[in-house]
C-alpha cells in the first residue's frame, strides 16, 4: 500500500469513529466533559497547546451541533481536527473494535 492510500484508509477509518462519537454525544452531551479534561490534561503535560487543540476548545465552548458537524465533516477541516481529536475514552474498547472490525472487513456501518 503506498504512502497516499495508507493515509486515506487511516482517514476513512478516523472518520468512522468520529462519526460513533459524534452519535454518543448526541444523544449524551455531557460526555463532552471528556474532551475537556483531555485538553487540559494535554495543555498541562505539554506547557500549550497547537492551533487545533485551540480550535477544538473554541468549539466546545460553543454549539453541540458545531462539534458534531466538525466530527463527521469528510472535508480537509473534518480531517485535520480528528487528527488533534479530544475525544479518547468516548468510546469504549469494544466499540472502537467492532467499528474498526466492520471497516476492515468492508461493512462501514456495522457496529
């Protein structure tokens, strides 16, 4: 597999569990909370933060429909704030396993 095709799995496969996420929270904003701790956890550890964890702040500061509209956004802002994505430990490990699972075996929507 080369470089470009590796890169796009690895976007489609982020996407899928951004997606998971973004139905989690939909259905429970608290779990936002979750990605508040990360960031600050994540400015602590790292004495700042990049531009996209700051753009992930500002959103969840702001709208709930915002924050899920960035997380299933198939666009090059969609790609690039998953790649700084506050949001480890909203999905369980089964989760992230069947939704990966589903992706290699080419069934997306299986959960």
């Amino acid at each position: 597999m080369d470089d470009r095709t590796e890169r796009v799995q690895s976007e489609i496969r982020s996407l899928l569990l951004h997606q998971r996420v973004a139905e989690k929270l939909a259905a429970n904003p608290a779990l936002l909370g979750c990605a508040v701790v990360n960031l600050d956890r994540w400015r602590d550890a790292d004495a700042g933060e990049s531009p996209d964890r700051q753009g992930w702040r500002r959103l969840l500061d702001g709208r709930l429909d915002d924050v899920l509209a960035v997380l299933v956004d198939p666009g090059e802002r969609g790609v690039r704030m998953r790649k700084a994505s506050p949001f480890p430990g909203v999905l369980t490990e089964d989760e992230r396993r069947s939704i990966i699972e589903a992706w290699k075996s080419g069934v997306p929507n299986a959960e």
